[in-house]
C-alpha cells in the first residue's frame, strides 16, 4: 500500500499558490477544486474496465468502459468538501458519503456528529477524501467509521501531510493507500503542518 505523493507539475505550481497567505479565498477555493481533479486522475488510475459494444459513426466496436459499482466519494466535514467538488467534476456519477467529526475537548478523542452514505459500502471503492493529514486523528477516525458500515476497499486523498500524521495512518490502517500532493516538514505544537498553508476550512470558506 504506502503513500503516493502526486508530483505533476500543474499540481506543485497551484500548490505553491495556494501555500501563499496572500491567495484569495475564492481563488484557494478555485485552486483546490482544480487540484483535486489531479489528484482523482492518479487514485483511479487502476479502476478495472471493461468493454461494450457501442456504434461509432464509423462502425460497430467493442470499447472500454468502468467495471462493477459506481465510486463513493467519502468527504470528513467540513473541509473534505473542498476536495470533492472537484472530483465530482470527472466523476459526476459517483455516490457520496459525508462524515462529521469533532474532537472532544476532554478525551481529544473525535466524535462522530453526522454520517450518511449509500447503503452497500462493502461492494464499492471508498475514496476519502480531505486536504490535510495533520495529526491524523480525524482521518483514522472517519476510516474507522467507514469500515465499521461495512466499506473493505478504501483509499485516502489528501492534499497535504505531516510524516506524523503518514506514520500514525499508515500503522491504524495499513491496507489503505495514502495519495498526497506533498509531504512536509513537521506539525508544530498546535497540531498544524508546518510550512503548510494554514487552516484549509478557513481559507476554503473564509471563515477566520
């Protein structure tokens, strides 16, 4: 499984963009949805096809097409949904799961608030998505909540980690596949990813 770190260039450049404290909100707002179209091109690039027969103007052909059930986008409210607008973009068929969580200030253990996704979670691929793997509390969390509802075949999308957040995914949930744009340096002492680019939901919605 592992960690993918997507290093196209359109993805660096925007990234680069977005880091910036003087980026607008609308445009760290366009700019993730651009990203996130990237990223979904890299973490589907295995799905299995297979073929039907369909008329071009030409003649008659067998031609590729995706095999089994449709996708399920899974976004960690709030800023998950920055994310998977852009996904939806190249995959508008999808079905989408959203799962809320909060961190109990007391126990600093996340609790879930909200979660409604398709019923068969156990015949689909899972993507998760959500921009940052800081501390990885929310990500291992919503994993855990997937799983308990049934989903086997999971990947996670994020658009920036912390190697502390990578170790403790990856030891939580070995099997599933980590897909970043970058890995950075550090998390600071407030739990933030250093160089970063600050809070992604507040910069996503102007919220600070």
């Amino acid at each position: 499984m592992g960690v993918t770190v997507v290093d196209h260039p359109l993805v660096q450049h925007k990234l680069t963009i977005m880091r910036s404290k003087e980026t607008s909100t609308a445009s760290f707002r366009r700019l993730l949805r651009e990203i996130s179209l990237l990223l979904c091109y890299e973490v589907t690039r295995d799905l299995e096809l297979t073929t039907r027969t369909i008329d071009t103007p030409m003649q008659e052909m067998e031609a590729p097409t995706l095999e089994g059930k449709k996708l399920v986008f899974a976004s960690v409210l709030r800023a998950g949904n920055g994310l998977l607008d852009g996904m939806l973009d190249l995959v508008p068929a999808a079905r989408v799961a959203h799962v809320g969580l909060y961190r109990d200030h007391e126990t600093l253990e996340a609790v879930e608030y909200f979660f409604k996704a398709p019923s068969d979670l156990e015949n689909r691929l899972v993507i998760v998505v959500d921009p940052m793997l800081a501390t990885a509390n929310s990500a291992v969390a919503a994993i855990d909540k997937l799983k308990e509802r049934g989903a086997t075949n999971l990947r996670f999308v994020c658009l920036l980690a912390a190697p502390e957040g990578i170790e403790r995914f990856t030891k939580a949930h070995p099997d599933v596949p980590v897909f970043t744009a970058a890995i950075d340096e550090k998390l600071n002492e407030l739990g933030y990813i250093v160089p970063g680019l600050g809070d992604a939901g507040d910069r996503l919605y102007g919220t600070k």
